[in-house]
C-alpha cells in the first residue's frame, strides 16, 4: 500500500469477504502520508487474520511483497495491490484447482474496472497453461490472479527492480515448478486501471521489460533486445487475442 485512502477498504473487504475463509491477510504499508494506516487499524481492530507491516521509507514494490512472503505461514502465497480487488470465489476456486490439477503454480481471468470501480467491460482471458518459453515472450499473469504453492517451491521472492518485478517473480515460479502454470477460464478479480499507471505509457513499459530480461533474467544485451522484440509481436499480434470485450461484468 502506499498512499491508499481511496481503494483499500474495498480491496480489504474483497479477501474478508472471501468464500474461502482460512487466510491470513498481510498488508505492507510503503510509507504512506495520507490516512491508509487510520483505515487499516479500524480493521485490524476486528479481524486478528489481518497484520500491518510498515516501512519507515518508500522501498518499492518489490522490497515490500518479500517481506509480506517472509512473514507469510500459509501453504499458497497470493497477491493483491491496493486498488484491486478479489471476487468471493477467488480463493476458493484457486485452491480447489491447483490440489485438483497438482498444480505448483495457477493464475485465471480478470476483468478490468475504472478508477471509480466502474466496469470498462474488458476480459482478459488467461491461457489453459503456460510454459516458462512461452512466458518469456510476455508477461501472462495478471499478478492479482497469481498463486503459488509453497509446500511445491518453497516461497519465491521478488527480485529486486523498481517495475516488472512481478513477472520476474512468477518467471522464477514457473521455471522451478518445472511444469506449466495452470490457467482458469473464469475471472477471479477486478484489474483497476489508472491513469498514471505504468501500461499506459508504452515507452517506460518497453525499457522496463528490457531490465527484466537483461538484470532480471541476466541475458545479453543482444539476447535483451531480441526478446524485446519478441514481446512486441506477441503484445501486439498474440496477446491482443486474450482481450474480450463483454457487456456486462
């Protein structure tokens, strides 16, 4: 959380709200200055499942989740941003696949909202599975849909990069897993669109997929900039297939 007085009570409410009632909830605030932590206490007060970690500097998205997957105790590690938001099945449905399936690593649809929560009538529908070849080529999981099993992998951290860092994290799942992740047809959460989001400016999305290619994934600057260009032709001819317009969410 960083700065999240708008969006957290409702992204909060969406895992107390779950069907699937045996989680624990690990909020990592990022040095907010608004009142996000007066928000926080008021639910921390009533449901002992839900702890605050705080930082005493902004460290970045990435610093931030690892120390919520140190302190986590759970069998399966999921994400969720603070503008986001979780459908009542999602856990449920999650879980009850990835036993069902062996699954080490699971990820479904998602469906995006505006920043007033407001459906923009967008499915981003996720593969049946995904290889870690294919997942190189861009990056597959919505991060609000992504699971891991921890007994299966141990806990993946985030590598350390200021962006992307969450492909680079289930990049690493998916390679260990040595099998496919598994994808789940229906939409499990709500993907809030911001205007000052990093998807909505091509050129910082472009240089920041080259970092997790070259620092991330240690490839040469030859080996980095093919990949780039790789992923333009799978962002543009492959991955715009998954986008499905629908009339009502």
């Amino acid at each position: 959380m960083f700065n999240s007085e708008a969006y957290i009570s409702e992204t909060i409410n969406s895992v107390i709200n779950q069907t699937y009632t045996n989680w624990e909830l690990l909020l990592i605030d990022d040095c907010s200055n608004d009142k996000t932590i007066d928000i926080v206490n008021d639910f921390i007060s009533r449901y002992p499942n839900i702890k605050l970690f705080r930082n005493d500097m902004n460290l970045g998205a990435a610093i931030s989740r690892n120390i919520g997957i140190e302190a986590a105790k759970g069998q399966y590690i999921a994400f969720l941003d603070a503008d986001d938001l979780w459908k009542p099945n999602k856990l449920k449905t999650q879980i009850e696949f990835m036993q069902a399936q062996n699954s080490d690593v699971c990820f479904s649809s998602y469906e995006q909202i505006d920043e007033l929560g407001k459906p923009l009538n967008k499915l981003i529908k996720a593969l049946p599975e995904l290889t870690y070849k294919n997942f190189l080529k861009s990056n597959y999981i919505g991060n609000l849909t992504g699971m891991y099993n921890v007994n299966g992998l141990g806990k993946i951290k985030a590598p350390n990069l200021r962006k992307r860092q969450d492909w680079l994290l289930w990049l690493l799942a998916v390679k260990k897993s040595g099998k496919p992740a598994k994808g789940i047809a229906e939409s499990l959460a709500y993907y809030r669109v911001r205007k000052d989001s990093m998807s909505a400016n091509k050129i910082n999305l472009l240089k920041h997929n080259y970092w997790v290619y070259k620092k991330g994934l240690g490839f040469s600057t030859l080996k980095s900039v093919y990949y780039i260009l790789v992923f333009l032709f799978e962002h543009f001819f492959v991955k715009s297939k998954q986008v499905v317009s629908i009339s009502k969410i």
